[in-house]
C-alpha cells in the first residue's frame, strides 16, 4: 500500500512526491500546466461546487465541511480509480491550491483514503 501525501501545488515539484494528482475542481491560478509536474488531475474527487462555495475557507464551518465532504466521498465512484492509484504507487502526493494549509478538502480526502486502505 502506497503513502498518500498532500502539497500545494505551489511547492517547488520534487521527485520525492512520486504520483502527483491535483485535486481541485478548478485549475488552479497562475500555475501552468506545461510546468506542474502533473501525473493526473481528478476533479471528480472533489467537494461539489455547491459545497465549495458554501465552505469558501471560513474556517469556522471547517467541521460541517468535514462531514459533508467526508458524506459526498461515500457517494463518489471516482474515489475508487484514486484507491487503485493508490495501491500500485509506492506515493502519491495530492495537490491543491488552498492557501490554507490546516482547514482545506486535501486533508479530509488523505484521512477519508486513509481509513479504506487500513
């Protein structure tokens, strides 16, 4: 089983990171794509855009976010093709752009993946 890591996009990329896939909807700004170092980008994995602009960073919704994201990933197919990437890279490091590194849906998608691969 495979380590799952998270970064901001806008760390410098490194070859330790191993399979690099953003998760974000949108593309993230003033990152191109030609220099992103991108093995994959799988926007089905993230929150809905309704739930995104609901949660829109104010940190003191982080809890509701957490269980409503953590509801929407119960429901997602997509987290399936995430888990089989998963098992057969030795790591994978998720990418979002959030400037908040302690309150955004990269962590709860890394502990949801987390407890399936236990």
């Amino acid at each position: 089983m495979g380590t799952v890591k998270i970064k901001r996009i806008y760390e410098p990329f490194d070859e330790q990171d191993g399979m690099r896939i953003l998760v974000d909807r949108l593309w993230p700004r003033g990152v191109k794509k030609e220099t992103a170092h991108l093995d994959d980008w799988m926007k089905a994995v993230a929150p809905s855009s309704e739930l995104r602009k609901w949660f829109n960073h104010d940190t003191p919704n982080w809890g509701q976010f957490q269980s409503k994201y953590t509801h929407e990933l119960t429901q997602n197919d997509a987290i399936k093709d995430l888990l089989d990437l998963v098992k057969k890279h030795k790591t994978v490091t998720l990418l979002y752009a959030a400037r908040d590194e302690q309150h955004n849906h990269a962590l709860v998608l890394q502990q949801f993946i987390g407890e399936l691969v236990k």
